[in-house]
C-alpha cells in the first residue's frame, strides 16, 4: 500500500501537466492534474511515515491526511475514496481480490454520496466502473482470495477504469464539444494502475493513455480562453449529523460542485472536509462560519490564480474582507 500511494505519486507528477491540460469540467481552470498530484502526495507522506501492518489502518491515516490537505475537487474525491476503501480492510495485513472488490464498492457509493449533484461522465464514473470490473471477475473466480484472483481482479478493475474513461468524452457535453476524456477520470485511472503494479510487483503501463482523445503531448491546453468565474472554497470543520446537512443545504442554494464527507469522529459529531464552488468566498464563509469554527480555510480563483493558505502572504487580508 505504500509503494502503491509512492507509485501514484510519481506517476501523476509526470501527467500532471497533460491533465491540467484537459482539465474543463465542473470549470475549465486547468489544475486537475495539480491538485490530484499534491492530495496523493500528502497521503503517500502520510503513509510512509505510519508503522502499521493493518492495511485498513494505514490507508485510514493516509486517507485523513489526503482529506486535510485536499485540492479541489478531484483531490477531494481522491481522499473520500481513499478513506471508504480503509473501512472494509481494517484488521488485514494483506490485500485479496475479494477485499479488494468489497472496498472499491464501498468507496463507488461513498463517493456518490459525497457530492450533492453528482455527475456521470466525471472521476464518479471511473470509480464504479473499477468497482464494478472488479466485483465482476471476483464473481467469476466464486470468492478466491490467492495472489492470482488478485491478479485478475486489479486487472479488471483497471479494464473497466479504462473502457469509462474512453466514455466520459461522449457523457458530458462539454467533454464531447472540447473532443477529450475527463481528467479526473484519466487521473483516477493512473491511481488504479498504480495500485496494479504495485501490488504484482510490475510496472505501470505505459501505453495506458494511447489513443485518449486530447492527451497527446502536442494537444493543446484547451483550457485556455474557457470562462472560469468565482472561487473554490475549501476548509475543515466540526458539525454534528444534522448541522452538516443543514450547511449542505445552504451550500447548494449559493454555490455548485458541493462536496461534504466526514474525516474523523470527534465528540460533538464528525470532522468534515467541505469543497464548494461559489461567485464570492464570503457568500460560502458566512454559512461555514455560522455552522461551527473552520479550519484549514482556502480559497481558490477559479481562473488559477491559486489558493492561498495561513501561511502564504496574503491569508488574513482576505480573512478580513471576508469577515471571519
């Protein structure tokens, strides 16, 4: 598990750039393959520094630290998934096809759930196509847990990620307009591939992305020139059950792409990593802040001029104007 979170590191730092590149839904600001690679890499930290046999331990504390320092939606989407697959493995020191199988199910439908609007055609699609690639060839090998049934189900898992992706392009229409494949998608499906050859010992496949409308290292940014208005605010923050699903609700009336999932259990309820795109950053923060003390608060132009955090020039100024 680490080498697989070491292995997706590396290989997204190497395609961040061709999915920044084709990067235009929810909105066309070009940082997909950034803020994929920057999520992966905090877990992958996470994990290298954890002493665990526990493969559902370990992946809890990355998927924790993926969920703390996540980067928009992708990367938000990245430690939710990360997270739901360590629930199914706690208490097992080696991985199997039907564990494996039953923790991407359990992952598809906690990723769903995350988001309030969620969208077929997206990093969601790949997702339950791995799950379902994977729950498939565990069906067929009736339940066998060796080394080669794990085999075969990565390898379903990573067939199907690659047939969704050849998908997204005619599922979403400004995929299908722009003539490319969903970032996210092609992302996720690295990560899958990543874990394949980590677990069998192999390499990552380089003619994976053959073929993949818009990802030829000459296609152009098409981002560029695309509208991409308003703001990405992220942040941390304790709610109970009920809070949380009443900022949910006022999230959705002012903004769009609203992503909410529980990180920790602390005693007043969950610890929630919250994502949503609105106009302003004060029309999110004024809910945020009469839910409950933020934390880890960032706030991304949409256009890619970058988020800024506590420790970056010009944090409390925009606190300021932002009233918090």
């Amino acid at each position: 598990m680490k080498r697989w979170l070491s292995k997706a590191e590396v290989s997204l730092g190497n395609h961040s750039d061709r999915l920044n590149a084709i990067n235009i839904f929810p909105v066309a600001d070009g940082d997909t393959g950034t803020n994929l690679y920057l999520t992966v890499r905090a877990a992958a930290q996470a994990a290298a520094d954890h002493d665990t046999h526990d493969l559902g331990d370990l992946l809890k504390v990355a998927g924790q630290a993926a969920m703390e320092d996540a980067r928009g939606n992708s990367g938000t989407l990245f430690a939710v998934f990360l997270s739901a697959i360590a629930e199914p493995l706690h208490g097992a020191s080696r991985l199997s096809g039907p564990l494996l199988a039953t923790a991407l199910n359990r992952a598809q439908i906690r990723s769903w759930s995350a988001l309030s609007d969620p969208v077929p055609g997206t990093m969601l699609s790949v997702l339950e196509a791995a799950s379902v690639g994977a729950a498939t060839v565990d069906q067929a090998n009736e339940g066998d847990d060796s080394n080669h049934a794990l085999a075969m189900t990565l390898q379903g898992a990573v067939e199907a990620a690659l047939e969704a992706v050849v998908q997204t392009e005619s599922q979403l229409g400004a995929l299908t307009e722009a003539k490319v494949v969903d970032a996210g998608g092609v992302g996720f499906l690295l990560i899958m591939d990543a874990l394949r050859a980590a677990s069998l010992g192999e390499e990552l496949l380089d003619e994976l992305l053959d073929g993949l409308h818009g990802y030829d290292v000459q296609a152009p940014h098409i981002h560029n020139g695309m509208p991409a208005e308003g703001v990405e605010v992220m942040c941390t923050i304790n709610l109970s059950p009920l809070e949380a699903a009443t900022l949910r609700l006022h999230l959705d009336e002012v903004g769009d792409s609203v992503i909410m999932s529980a990180v920790t259990e602390v005693e007043e309820g969950y610890r929630w990593r919250v994502h949503v795109h609105v106009p302003e950053a004060a029309l999110a923060l004024r809910y945020i802040e009469e839910a409950g003390q933020p934390s880890h608060i960032a706030v991304t132009q949409l256009a890619g001029a970058g988020a800024v955090s506590p420790q970056e020039p010009g944090y409390f100024e925009q606190q300021e104007r932002y009233g918090s």
